[in-house]
C-alpha cells in the first residue's frame, strides 16, 4: 500500500491522516508526505518518524518534504537524531 499523508489525491495512493491510525505495522511499501516538516511541530517529527517506520514493510521508503529537508537531511546522514 502506498500512502499519502498531504492533503488532495494523488494517483496510486491511498489518502490517510498523519497518525496513520487505521494502517497496520508492514502494511506500507511507500509514505509520501511532500510538506510533513512544514506541517507539525519539529518536536512531534521524531516521534512521527518512529511510528510511520513501523507501518513500512522491509524495504519501504518514506518520501520527506518541508522547507527544513535540507537541514533535516544532513542530521539523518550525520546520525545527529537519536533513535
């Protein structure tokens, strides 16, 4: 299952609201969420990031976006964030 968590629809994926609630752990091969940096709290990130790791399937991709990707990035390769 492919899931976008942005508003609107997009082709090929399935609309859900951030939690995830009603998605079961492994049910995901892709997460897309173009904007989420710009949408909650950098705060709630990393707790959102661990939960939405869950619902993915071995090999599954998570799609980031926000005004702060950059920034974000460089503390995901320079493993700056804690787990």
């Amino acid at each position: 299952m492919k899931i976008n968590v942005e508003n609107g629809d997009i082709e090929g994926y399935v609309s859900k609201e951030i939690s995830l609630e009603d998605v079961h752990d492994s049910q995901c091969t892709e997460i897309l969420a173009p904007q989420i940096v710009n949408r909650i709290h950098y705060t709630q990130l990393q707790d959102t990031l661990k939960h939405w790791l869950q619902k993915l399937r071995i090999g599954g991709t998570v799609i980031l976006g926000g005004y702060d990707a950059v920034e974000f990035s460089k503390n995901v390769i320079n493993y700056s964030l804690s787990r």
